[in-house]
C-alpha cells in the first residue's frame, strides 16, 4: 500500500456520516484534525476558515464542502518550491536533525534517485560524532553508486567538508549530499556547528545552489514541530524531508509544519528501502487525506 492510500483514512468516517455542515459536523472535524496531527492552531484555524468558506459561498453537498477543506489546506501547505534547487555544478545540500530521524537513510536514497537521473554524487561523511556514521553512509554510497569523503572518527567535520567540496569541484560532480551529526554536547555546540558548514560552503563554492533540508521523524508527531523550530531559527530551512511516513504516522504533521514553519516538505521516507523515498505532491496529499 501506498503512502497516500495509507492517509485516505482520516476523513473519511466524518464525511460518511455527512448530512450538513453544521456545529456539531464542524466540532467533531476539528477533533479529527487535531487528532491526525495537525495541531491544534493548525486545526483550529482550518475549520474556522471553512465555516466562513460555507457561509460565505453557501456550500451544502459533502463534495463542496470536502473540496473547499481540501483547497484550505493546499492554501496552507503552498510556502515555497517543492522541488530541490540543482541547478549548479556542484550543488550542496546538507541534512540536518536530531538522532535517529533518518538523516543519513535519506541521503543513500536522494543520492540513488540523482545517480538515476544520471548526475554525478558524492557524499560527504561530516556526521563524525561517531565512527558508525561514517560507516553507514560508506555502505549507501556503494549502495547508490555514489563517491564519498570521509575522515576519521572525531574529525572537525568542517574539514571533511572542505575536502568534499575541493573533490566535487576537481571531478566534476553534480550535486554534494552532506551527512551531519545529530547530537554533540549540547545543542548550542551542534547550531555552531551547523553554521561553520554553512559558512564553508559559502566560502568554497559562492553562488552554488544550494539546500538546507531538514529531516523529521514524522512518528513524533507535534514533538517534531519543536525540533523543526529550533533548527528553523539558526539554520535557515529550505525545505524539510518527512521520514517515516510508512509507520505510525498520521500524516497530518506535513500541514503542520508548512504552515507554522513556512518551509516546505520536498520528500518524504516511506521504508528503509533505497526506493523508499518521494517527492511530495501537497495537492496529491491533499486529495490523499481529505
Ligand atoms: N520505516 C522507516 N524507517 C526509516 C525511514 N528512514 C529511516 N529509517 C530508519 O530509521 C533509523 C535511523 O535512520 P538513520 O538514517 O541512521 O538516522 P540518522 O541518525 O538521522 O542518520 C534506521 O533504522 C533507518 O532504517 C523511513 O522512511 N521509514
Ligand atoms: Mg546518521
């Protein structure tokens, strides 16, 4: 099953017992909102959009009024370019997140999808935090046929980095797949952290394309959204990667985030699997879960 026939669920016991759109139809749609993990201001307001939205345009049918909530939603998702900016050589895109969310999975298979499109990956290993990671991300890039830059253990991951763009600018290589560490001592140290990449890139390829994706567990639910906001405010966001949606997620943690981040999800993780990942569609998810 699909990851947008898993959604199809979350409305559709509400809208079955459908007769009009009245308080009670509208209290018990907010909780299925909230419940699929919407939030509870992203919930609230979009039932308070479509109780104006019917008022104001009369609507009466289940299909008027499903579609108004779906173009409500759409409206609330629409923050930005969902694809991901390739457009020069190299590109840099670097993933960041908490532990365990699903960074380094992501890149083997963002890389796998680009070397299929025939462009020329390298990986670079700057999660150095602990000697596994590196090691992950070495059996992804031979999994997807991409390069990698690695160091060892405990090395200043602004140096693997360097060394990574030095490569991908000497051989030519299209898009640069950075990994990095989701944890350090505190939190402050993984932000400075962040910023010294950020500032390498700049320094060694200026005017590069470049992305900072965020990679959210979406099984945390709202926890996610605090995570999110933390890295939204030191590291400047160009989109999120929603992991995980093929477990017990609810999905609706995707309207969540474009509206309270104002980022935009670009992909989402269905499996542990190197196919397992997709470019997200909102009016597709939409349609999906309304
Ligand atoms: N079910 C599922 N598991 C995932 C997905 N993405 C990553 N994982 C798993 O989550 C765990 C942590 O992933 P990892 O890439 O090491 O996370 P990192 O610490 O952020 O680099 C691994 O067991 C992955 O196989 C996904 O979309 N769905
Ligand atoms: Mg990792």
């Amino acid at each position: 099953m699909g990851f947008f026939d898993k959604l199809k669920k979350i409305t559709t016991n509400l809208f079955s017992g459908f007769t009009e759109a009245d308080e009670a139809f509208f209290e018990e749609l907010e909780e299925t909102l909230i419940l699929a993990d919407l939030g509870m201001d992203t919930a609230v307001e979009a039932v308070e959009e479509l109780r104006r939205r019917v008022r104001r345009e009369h609507l009466r049918d289940q299909e008027e009024v499903r579609g108004a909530l779906r173009d409500i939603l759409a409206e609330k998702m629409d923050v930005g370019e969902q694809g991901l900016d390739l457009s020069t050589t190299p590109s840099v895109i670097l993933f960041i997140g908490v532990n365990g969310v699903g960074k380094t999975t992501s890149i083997g298979k963002v890389g796998y999808q680009l070397r299929q499109e025939g462009k020329r990956v390298l990986l670079c290993a700057a999660d150095t935090f602990r000697a596994a990671a590196a090691d992950q991300l070495q059996i992804w890039a031979e999994r997807a046929g991409c390069e990698l830059v690695r160091q060892h253990e405990g090395a200043d991951p602004g140096a693997v980095l360097f060394d990574a763009l030095q490569a991908a600018k000497a051989r030519n290589v299209d898009v640069v797949l950075c990994d990095t560490a989701g944890r350090l001592h505190n939190k402050a140290n993984l932000m400075a952290e962040l910023a010294k990449l950020s500032k390498i890139i700049d320094r060694e390829c200026p005017g590069a394309a470049r992305e900072t994706l965020l990679v959210l567990d979406a099984t945390t639910g709202q926890n996610g959204l605090i995570q999110a906001r933390t890295f939204q405010e030191t590291a400047g966001l160009t989109g999120i990667v929603l992991t995980k949606l093929d477990g017990t997620a609810k999905g609706g943690i995707a309207v969540a985030i474009a509206r309270e981040l104002n980022v935009p999800v670009k992909l989402v993780g269905m499996g542990e699997g190197i196919d397992d990942l997709k470019p997200f569609d909102a009016r597709e998810y939409v349609e999906a879960i309304i």
